[in-house]
C-alpha cells in the first residue's frame, strides 16, 4: 500500500516552501520538487483552500506557508489531498454496512478501525519543522568531508 502520487507531491511541495521560508512562484516550486508545473498548481489550490499554504496575486504573486512549519503536520497535508485517513472502507457503516456482524461491527472492522486510529496518531506527530531539522542532521552527518590539499 502506498500514499498517492498526489499525496507525496504535496509532502514535497509543503517540506519545499517549509524549507525556503519565503514567497515562491509555481515555476520554481515545481522546479525545485520535481512536480509537473500543472501537478502543482493543482495540488497548491488544494493545500491554499485548507489554509496550509497561501497565495498572492499578481506580479510579485506566489505561494508561501501559512502557518509555523512545528504547527503542520503530515497528517493535515495529506488529509487535506486524500480527506480523512481510514484504512478500510467497511469503516463508512453508511455506504458499506457490515454483513458479518449483528451488531453492526465485526471483528474486522474493529482491528481496522485500531489500524485507522494508530496511523492517524503517527501522522499527527510528525510536523515539518520537526521533520526538516532530522534533515539537517541527517545532512550533517552524511555529508562528505573535505579533502585536505596536499602541501607542496
């Protein structure tokens, strides 16, 4: 099971405006997450609409965060992309009632709807600032360290 392909963009896209605590236009937002310009503006329009990113108009118009990047969590980005995470559908009892249990629920529902509160507990306690300072550290370690010039 994997996350969307427009849910992962939209991870980029926010870590990305995050990261560059400034005003972006598509273009290099695009550029810079490896999302197709017409990707992103769809996916920005979605995380504009939820209040995480916001837009100016005009010609020093673009996207910028909206909030505190410890106050975003990948929970609410990729809610606002796919709408609220259950991890099994047999959870809606209104579209999908349950025809195993007399009671309405069964074993399974039960077990998934643990999995749904578990997942949704994770993803809200990763924030993106959080996230991007585990970044800087793993950076820091994995960086290459500089040769020294041999002396002649």
């Amino acid at each position: 099971m994997y996350l969307t392909l427009e849910s992962d963009y939209a991870v980029r896209i926010v870590s990305c405006l995050a990261a560059e605590d400034k005003r972006m236009d598509a273009k290099s937002i695009s550029a810079q997450t490896c999302v197709s310009l017409r990707f992103a503006l769809k996916i920005l329009r979605k995380l504009v609409s939820s209040g995480i990113v916001v837009s100016f108009k005009g010609t020093q118009g673009g996207y910028q965060i909206a909030k505190d990047p410890y106050e975003i969590t990948l929970r609410d980005v990729i809610e606002t992309i796919e709408g609220t995470y259950t991890f099994s559908r047999c959870l809606n009892s209104e579209e999908n009632p349950c025809s195993r249990g007399m009671s309405g629920m069964c074993c399974y529902q039960k077990a998934f709807r643990e999995i749904t509160y578990l997942v949704r507990n994770q993803l809200q306690g990763y924030t993106f600032g959080k996230l991007l300072e585990e970044q800087d550290e793993i950076d820091q370690i994995h960086q290459p360290e500089a040769k020294p010039k041999l002396e002649q």
